[in-house]
C-alpha cells in the first residue's frame, strides 16, 4: 500500500510529465488558453493513459520482453520481441485514442470542435508514449502499479494544463509587455512552475535519507551488541579456564 502511495503523489508532484519531462508540451500550450478546453483535453489524458500503460504493461510482461512468451512454452523462451515495442504501444494508445474521441464527440459536440486537431493528436503525444516507456524501463513489478503509474501520470498532466489555463485566462487582463504577449509569457510562466515543482523531490528524498540513516544507526547497534556479547563469552572462557 505504501509504495503505492509513494509512486502515486511522485508521479504528480516530483515526475511530472510537463514540468519534470517537458513531454505533451505543443497540446500543452495550444489548448490551455481556456479552463474547460483544458480540462477536457486533462480528463481525455488521464483516461488514456489510464488504460494504455496497463495494457502496455500486459504486453510487455507477456509478448515483448526477452523470455516474455515462455507460457507458450519452453521452446520458446528464447524469443525476444522487444523491437516491436514502439510499433505495439503506438497501436494500443492509437486504438484507445480513437475510442475517446468517439465518445467526446457523441456526448460532447461543443468540447469535440473547441479541442480542434489536437483530440487526435493525443495519439502521438509524447506524453502518452513517454507514460509506457517509463512504465517499461522503470521495470514496474505489477499491474496495479501499472494503472497506478498511468492515472497518476494523467493526472499530473491534467493539473499542468489546468493551472497553466487558469492563469492564462487572469493574464489577459494583466499588462504583458508587447514582446512576452502569447507564448512568450506563457514558456516563461511554465519554466517558474517547473522550479516550483522541483521542490516536490525533497519530500521523499529526505524520507530516504531519514531511513537510510535509520538503517546505519540500528546496524551499528547491532554490531556493538554482538561485540559485547563476544566478550562476555571470552571472559566467561578465560574464567572456566582459570578454575
């Protein structure tokens, strides 16, 4: 439970797929120029990358990884798939893509023309493909760490985009000097954003450090105990000896 807690609010905070990464970034400032475009697009990411990274997953421990098809059998433990891994994972989130879209424009016409191109395009969002790649060169042990990785990552997206919306809707009524209008201002605003996020990283560095540090002071301990047990037996040795 603990380390699902812990990849959980990392994934949000510390690896964050904007301001830690820098990857979605041209859907990032195209559709974050209003609060509801830009939680439409957050809640699509999240979906997708929900579902992607654990069916990625199931690929990759099953079908892509050297030894991954030995439950076919022992012949063929020897395979190694792993070169199919971009051209898989590509087919899957393309798939779930077309799938969103679908449905946003079934149940949401309005949100379906205000994200434009750019519904489609999540397919080939770096961040959507950049969620599976980590899931697999980070060697995620289980499935529900899997799904855990994938919404905890879209949800990090998602409050990326969203804050950059909010305050690109307050920023019009501010007086932006003619050269920082637009993009300027906003890359400038996102690069402040990214170093506030990077004081996330203590909060569980400093945990590591305090266990670590845990860890030297009881095995130090440890070693003074068996010391002084070591002798006390000599001295008990000496003192039959002597008698």
């Amino acid at each position: 439970m603990l380390e699902h807690i812990e990849l959980f609010f990392k994934s949000i905070f510390v690896d964050n797929m904007v301001f830690a990464t820098f990857l979605g970034m041209c859907s990032y400032l195209a559709v974050s120029k209003k609060v509801s475009t830009a939680v439409g697009l957050g809640a699509a990411v999240i979906f997708v990358l929900a579902v992607t990274v654990p069916m990625n997953w199931l690929l990759d421990q099953y079908i892509l990884r050297q030894g991954a098809l030995v439950w076919l059998g022992p012949e063929y433990a020897d395979y190694d798939l792993s070169f199919l891994s971009f051209i898989l994972f590509i087919a899957t989130i393309a798939t779930m893509v077309q799938l969103v879209e679908i449905v946003v424009e079934k149940f949401s016409p309005a949100l379906y023309n205000s994200l434009g191109i750019f519904l489609p395009l999540i397919a080939v969002n770096c961040a959507i493909l950049g969620g599976s790649l980590f899931m697999q060169s980070r060697d995620i042990e289980t499935l529900g760490l899997a799904f855990n990785y994938g919404l905890s990552s879209g949800i990090g997206w998602f409050l990326a985009i969203l804050a950059i919306a909010a305050i690109r809707e307050k920023i019009r009524y501010s007086n932006v000097p003619a050269p920082l209008r637009g993009l300027g201002i906003t890359f400038i605003i996102t690069g402040l954003m990214a170093i506030g996020f990077m004081s996330f990283g203590g909060m569980l560095t400093g945990g590591d450090e305090e266990s670590k540090s845990d860890e030297v002071q009881t095995a130090i301990k440890t070693e003074e105990i068996n010391n002084s047990m070591e002798t006390t037996e000599s001295v008990v040795e000496v003192s039959e000896t002597n008698e």
